[in-house]
C-alpha cells in the first residue's frame, strides 16, 4: 500500500517489519474516509453546519495531498467519485 518510501534501513517492502507501517497508512485512509461520510451525511442534515463543511474541505485537500500519494497508490478522483457514489445510494 505504502508507495515508494525509504522507511527505514534494512526494513524492505517484504519484510516483516514493514506490515506495522501498512497498518498505519490503512488506518490514515480510512480514518480520513470515515470523517469525510460522517460529515457528508451530517450535512444533508443540515447543509450549514460549519464543521461537517471545514471537514470535508480539508479530507478532500488530503485525499489531495503528496501525503495521501505516499500512503496509497489510489487515485484521489476515483477515491472522490467512489465515496459519492456510496453517498447517492444511501
């Protein structure tokens, strides 16, 4: 999952040691997608609530970030366009 980092010497992509650090990207992403359905859904409550707004607003600036690129090799639109898809079915 992790994408093209230098994490530590003599920790490889195949070792052991580097599960723990995809462990922790997983759970970054999905944290970040867990905010951004819950303010998603809290603002067809109310469209103007003022955190579920800055939530989304910064969730999407991660998904479009360098950092969310180190994390993941998904691409932030399909990641974007998925989670309104799920959004529309509900």
């Amino acid at each position: 999952m992790i994408n093209k980092v230098h994490i530590k010497k003599g920790i490889t992509f195949d070792s052991p040691e580097y599960e723990c650090y995809e462990r922790l990207a997983y759970a970054i992403v999905a944290r970040a997608v867990r905010d951004y359905r819950t303010a998603k859904h809290m603002l067809k409550l109310n469209s103007h609530d003022d955190k579920s707004l800055y939530t989304v607003k910064e969730v999407k600036r991660f998904f479009r970030s360098s950092w969310f690129g180190v994390l993941t090799g998904v691409e932030p639109t399909v990641l974007l366009d998925k989670l309104e898809e799920m959004e529309d079915e509900e």
